[in-house]
C-alpha cells in the first residue's frame, strides 16, 4: 500500500472512530409515544451562525403527528438528533417569512426527500404559511430544478413526494387532525412586517403556544390564556448600544426580556420557556447573558421560567409540564 494510501485510510478510519463516539455520546431518545404531547425545541437562536443555538424551530408531537414550527438553519441536524427521520415530518407551519425562520426549508424539503434512512418522505411536504408561502416555494422549486430533475431521472426518487403542497392562511384554524389543533393567531412584529402570526397548539385538552416574532402582543396574551407551555421570543442589547440605530429597529420588532416576564405574568403558564434569542453585542460590548435575560423578566415574573437551549423538550401531561432533558447538542 502506498503511503499516501495509507493516510487515506488511516483518516477514514478515525473519522468513522468520530462519528460513532459522537453518536453515542448523543443519546437517542426514546420516541414519543402515540399519545404522548411533546414540544422540542429544536432551534432557539437569532440569525447569528453560531453552533450552540441554530435558527428557530420548534418540533411539536402529539396525537402520533409531528408538526414543525418554523425551518430555521440546522432544523435537519437537530430532527435527527431529536431521533426523527426528516419524512416523518408531516407538517411545516410558518410563523412569517424573515429568512432565519425559512432558511431551512430546501434542506428538510429536498435531503428529506432522498431515500437515505435519515429522510424519506412519502408523499408531499406540506407547508401552511401565511401570505408570501406558496410564492417561496415555487420560487425555491425553480431554483433546485436541477436537483429535482436530475434525482427523478438518475435515481428514480417519486415526483409525488418532491412536491410541496401549500396552504395559505390569515388567521384561525388551520390544521385540525387526529384531535390536534393548530391555531394562528396575529401577532405584531412591525407595521412592515406583516404578516407574521404565533401558534397555539391543542391536544387533549393541552396546549403549547409559540410566539413567532413579535414585540409585546395583546392579542398573544389573549389567545395564549390557559396555556400549558409558552415559547417565547425576546431581544435584549446592554444599555450602551440603545443608541444604535441599527439595532434599534431590531429591539423595535422584538419583546423585551422586562416585556416578556409581563407577558408570562398574565398568561401564566404552566411552564414560560424562551427561545430565539435576539442577543447583539458590538466590537467591546459583549451582548448580555441569558442569567440577565432572567433576571429582567423576573422583574415581572415569578412563575416557573426557563432559558430554552436546543433540544429541551417538555412533556405535556393533564398535571403538568415536564421539562425533559435535553437531548444533548
Ligand atoms: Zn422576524
Ligand atoms: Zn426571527
């Protein structure tokens, strides 16, 4: 064997060694069961390219269904490592259309279509979003035509299941199967941003509710009363960077960590949980912390609160919330 062989082989092996010491080291939870109501969070950061907290995602299971809120970037890492197949997404729900939320979505559609045991999908991705939806998935279809032509002909996958089904929506019901109910509801992320609109979720008479973006929303507060579990976005800069205009109108679109715990103090939850967390520092000014993040909600808030990391997931049971581990990121 050549040298250089050799190498090759040597490299081989220890990235094999890796790969399988790095998925023991992620355990694989057991799959939630048909009646189990499971919320993960799978994605709880900002558009910052960071590995600790990906684009906004949250993996809604209940009644045997699961149900994708939002497609951030590495939604499809974090399913896998939530133990789920792409394909068995059945459906994505978008809460608006900023590019940190949808960003994801050609990775789920098109790897998940591929018929490696970490995808196959049967059948076609269904997407209820509002207004703009069904224009960013026909925009997408055209853009990875290629993908889409070449893989029906070379590798005979269904053109059936690269479809994507569209369904438009303002407000209301908008899925309702198998006993799980999804409501959209508007919330206010900008007069510029519109539309952009939270998520109830209902089963067995319990339920999860997710922002989306928004800065502080009344209409969130009312259709979010009698809740089991709030996810919740919030933004935050130290005091010396208020006067950026840059990040000003960020902070104008987003909820506060002060203006969250009010929130949380009159929907009163069973469990408030934030994710996608908006954090932005500046050359020498750090951004703050997620412990500050607390403490400033807490000025409002003494209810049970946590700071969402990825993968943290909660079972909803009719006598609570039960925060599970997280499933290692
Ligand atoms: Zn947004
Ligand atoms: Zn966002």
């Amino acid at each position: 064997m050549s040298p250089r062989r050799a190498l090759l082989l040597a490299c081989a092996c220890a990235a094999l060694l890796c790969g399988r010491a790095q998925a023991q080291g992620t355990a694989a939870p057991p799959p939630a069961a048909a009646e189990e109501f499971r919320v993960t969070l799978l994605g709880t950061g900002s558009p910052a390219p960071v590995m600790r907290r990906f684009g906004p995602g949250v993996l809604v299971e209940a009644g045997g269904r699961k149900l994708l809120i939002d497609c951030g970037r590495g939604t499809t890492q974090r399913l896998l490592q939530a133990g789920l197949r792409l394909g068995q997404v059945d459906a994505l729900f978008l809460t608006h259309l900023h590019s940190d939320h949808v960003v994801g979505i050609p990775d789920l559609w098109l790897t998940g279509w591929l018929e490696a045991s970490y995808a196959q999908r049967k059948g076609p991705l269904r997407v209820h979003g509002p207004q703009g939806t069904r224009a960013l998935m026909q925009g997408l279809t055209q853009a990875y035509q290629w993908d889409i032509q070449a893989r029906i002909a070379d590798q005979n996958l269904s053109a059936d299941s690269v479809r994507a089904e569209v369904s438009e929506f303002k407000t209301g019901v908008v899925y309702d199967q198998g006993g799980v109910k999804v409501t959209a509801f508007e919330v206010d992320h900008g007069d510029l941003l519109k539309p952009a609109v939270g998520f109830r979720v209902d089963y067995g008479g319990r339920s999860v509710t997710v922002s989306g973006d928004t800065r502080f929303s009344e209409n969130l507060i009312r259709h979010a009363a009698g809740t089991d579990l709030l996810v919740h976005q919030v933004a935050a800069v130290r005091e010396e960077l208020l006067k950026n205009p840059v990040f000003q109108v960020i902070l104008a679109h987003h909820t506060s960590p002060e203006e969250a715990g009010t929130v949380f103090s009159r929907v009163k939850p069973r469990q408030a949980v934030f994710y996608h967390f908006v954090l932005l520092g500046a050359p020498g000014v750090p951004p703050v912390t997620e412990q500050d993040v607390l403490q400033q909600a807490r000025r409002h808030y003494d209810g049970p609160l946590l700071i969402g990391e990825d993968l943290m997931a909660f079972r909803l049971e009719r006598e609570g919330v039960v925060p599970l581990a997280g499933r290692g990121s």
